[in-house]
C-alpha cells in the first residue's frame, strides 16, 4: 500500500467507528482491541489470532502459504473448480493481518481472502493461478517465540487430475425454522445487509468494504422500524458473517415474512463519475445490461465463500405458483415505486431508479422482495454520503416511513412513545470481531 493512503484509511475507519458502521474488530485495517464477550472467555475458549502471512516458493514448482497464529489450530484444505480455489477451513480465527495481505500474486496463488464463514468457523480462500493441488497442511511451533505456523503447500497439477481432487461446493446450511412461540400480527419485514464474512463485497479505492457500510445502514433501519413499534424485524446476518444467498431468501420463506429489503452499495472503477441509488426488484429479464453484470456480480457471493450456489426456491412448477409469482411481483414493484418516492426526496437517485434484474435473493415466490443500492463506492461524492449520520439518517428515515406506508392497512395505532425521537443511526452497528481479508479481483 503506498504510504500516503494508510493515513486516508485510518481516517476512514476513524469515521466509520465514529459513526457505528463498524465494530472495533474489522479486519483489513489495524489491529483491534476484541470484543468484552471475547475477553471474558476462557483463554483456551478465545479464537487463535493471526497476526501475519506471506507466500513462498517451495521445491518443483510448488507454493507455500504460512499463516502465524498464536496456538494451534485444527487445519482442512481441499480445492475447488469453477473457479479454481483452494479452501483451507479453520475453527474461528480472529484475523489480524495487514491491510495488504492476500493481494500479491505469488507462484500458485492468485490471490488469497480470509474470514468467518460461519458461527464459530473461518476459512482461508486461495484463487489458484493454475490448477494446483494441496500437498499438505500442517502446523509447527516457531523456537524463537512459540508461535504457531500453519503451512498450506500447493503442488502444480494437471487438469484431469485437479478435477479428480476437486469437492463439490458444501450445501449451504438450513435456515431455523420459527418457533412458533406466541402470537404477533405485526407485519414481518426481513432486512437483509449484502455480503459479510468472508464476502466483503464492492472495496472504493481508500479500502472501504461494502460489507460494513450496508450492515450500518440495515442495523439503522431496523433501529427505526422497532422504535416505532408497528413492525416486527429481523435480519438476515447480525454480525460480520458469510450468508449464502439461498439461504437469505430461507430465512425469510421459513419466517413467512411480509417483506424482504436488501441493502447493497454498488462500485463502477472505470466510471467514477456514475453515481445515485437504485431500487431492483427481481425478473427473469434484466431491464438493462448493465443491470444484468450487476446481478451475475452479486450472484457470484457464493462462489467468493465456496459455498453451494443452489438456486433456492424451485422452478415454477404450476399454474398455481406462477399466479403467486406474478402477484408477488406485483407487490414488489408497488413497494419499490413507493420507496423511489420517499428515497428521491433525500437522496440522488440514479438515472434508471427502479430496474428489474435476476437477482438470486429475489426469488422468493411468496414473499416481495427489493434489493437497494444505496450508490457507488467508486463515487467520492456517494461515499462521502454513504460515511455521513446525517445523510444515513434521513435515508433510513424515509425507508422506514415506506415500509410503514405499504402496511398501512395492516398497522396497528402509532406508538408515540417509543417513536417519539428518532434513534441515532448506526450506534448499534458493533459487528463481531474478526474478520475479513481483502479481495483484490470482483469474484
């Protein structure tokens, strides 16, 4: 990293922290202080940290990665096609690495991420230059200080023989199903912040993930919504953990939600000058191409995590599941045209504002759906916005007055008391430690 951009992005994280969008432990910046559940466990309970990385050669051809943890770790690697990967799966690990750690290509390995993939596990994804294979994995105590060293070695292989070593994607996990407990008639809206874990998303150029500003805005918008009291929420990730697409949209069939909204921040390099945000709701047919890379982009989470890229929902089976389809979409794009309505009074809206695209969390046949990106990290005067309580505010403000609008029917009497002041945006905004490595290549 240049010298002079490690001051912009400590200002940068300086006012994320400030204004909770996030929690002291993000990885891809400084070292972090953990989290008071952290400290209060037992030490032998507390995740392995590691605090540095390096790739290397090793005898015919091969690449070695070395991650340095402070205790050992139980280690499984395998790889992976379409793309070529090799995934290392780890129990949590509390990752401390430079900001630059897994972008230099090195023999073998293309590049590398790191990050929690699911409660209580974290997992290493190195995109391979060539089909390779892992040789082995082990771990060793360094003399000079006892550190541990986890070394993953990759061997060059041939195609035939990579394809014979490769894994299937692992399925994604199953969603809980409701309890059942109790009786509420409010309407259920699931929220629903892009990325997480190991996926960070769009990065602007001063190493701001996506990940972390749409978790804010989404923990701001749920903060609304249950200060007024009218509407039952739920998120889909609260904390800085991967979530597989179908399984965002589980969560909400299983919960029988009434709404799903999926905040999102889109980033265009070679366009800086492209900025404002844009509502989608979920066809076959994209309404534009540049809406259609958009979708294939997101759709592709999965891959990033090496998890299952299962579709979710089945094909329309009837004529039964297709009226709901059509109905549900319907639904959606009446929401949609009522959030463009409130959203374009405070914030800069995209020339195209409401598009449709193929969107795999907007697949649910039964449940209306958006997905909302809030602007271009590759724009300074959105990510400027995007960075502002003030403007976050107003945004999550006018989401809430739309989510509440389409209920309208449905919604009990104003709770003036609990809504009477408007709760401070993104206070709540402090994500698990641990957890992510920066993603130099768009998945």
């Amino acid at each position: 990293m240049p010298t002079r951009a490690r001051p912009i992005r400590l200002l940068v994280r300086a006012s994320l922290l400030a204004a909770g969008l996030l929690a002291p432990a993000a990885v891809g910046a400084t070292p972090s202080v953990p989290d008071r559940a952290a400290v209060e466990r037992p030490a032998a309970e507390r995740p392995a940290v590691a605090i540095a990385a390096e790739t290397g050669a090793i005898p015919e051809g091969g690449t070695r990665l070395t991650v340095v943890l402070s205790r050992p770790v139980e280690a499984r690697a395998f790889v992976m096609e379409r793309p070529d990967r090799a995934i290392v799966d780890l129990p949590e690990v509390n990752f401390q690495l430079p900001p630059e750690a897994g972008r230099k290509r090195d023999g073998l390995v293309a590049s590398y991420r790191y990050g929690l993939f699911a409660p209580g596990r974290s997992r290493i994804v190195i995109d391979l230059a060539q089909a390779a294979t892992v040789a082995r994995v082990a771990t060793s105590t360094r003399p000079r200080d006892g550190a541990t060293l986890l070394t993953i070695d990759l061997s060059r292989s041939d195609r035939e023989a990579f394809r014979r070593a490769a894994q299937p994607p692992e399925p994604a996990r199953a969603a809980n199903p409701p309890t059942g407990e109790g009786i509420d008639s409010r309407p259920l809206v699931i929220v629903d912040a892009g990325h997480g874990g190991i996926d960070p998303g769009a990065i602007a150029g001063n190493g701001v993930y996506e990940k972390d500003i749409v978790f804010g805005v989404a923990q701001g918008l749920v903060q609304r919504l249950e200060a007024g009291g009218r509407i039952r929420v739920q998120m889909t990730r609260d904390r800085d953990v991967f979530v597989p697409l179908a399984e965002r949209v589980r969560i909400a069939r299983d919960a029988r939600a009434d709404l799903f909204v999926s905040i999102h921040a889109d980033s265009i390099s070679a366009a800086p000058q492209v900025r404002g945000a844009t509502i989608y709701t979920g066809s076959e047919k994209a309404t534009d191409a540049e809406s259609a890379r958009l979708a294939d982009r997101e759709n592709k989470a999965d891959a990033t995590a090496g998890a299952d890229q299962g579709d979710g929902p089945g094909d329309v089976a009837d004529i039964l599941q297709e009226l709901t389809l059509r109905e549900t979409r319907g639904f959606s794009a009446r929401f949609a045209k009522g959030l463009l309505t409130r959203l374009s009074g405070v914030m800069e809206m995209s020339v195209k504002p409401h598009r449709e695209a193929g969107f795999r969390v907007l697949r649910s046949p039964d449940v209306p759906s958006v997905l909302v990106e809030l602007g271009y990290l590759s724009s300074k005067r959105d990510l400027d916005l995007l960075l502002s309580d003030e403007w976050r505010t107003n945004v999550t403000g006018q989401m809430a007055g739309a989510i509440e609008a389409f209920f309208a029917a449905r919604l009990p009497p104003a709770v003036t008391a609990r809504g009477a002041e408007a709760p401070r945006i993104g206070k709540a905004a402090q994500i698990a430690p641990a957890q992510i490595g920066p993603a130099p290549v768009s998945p």
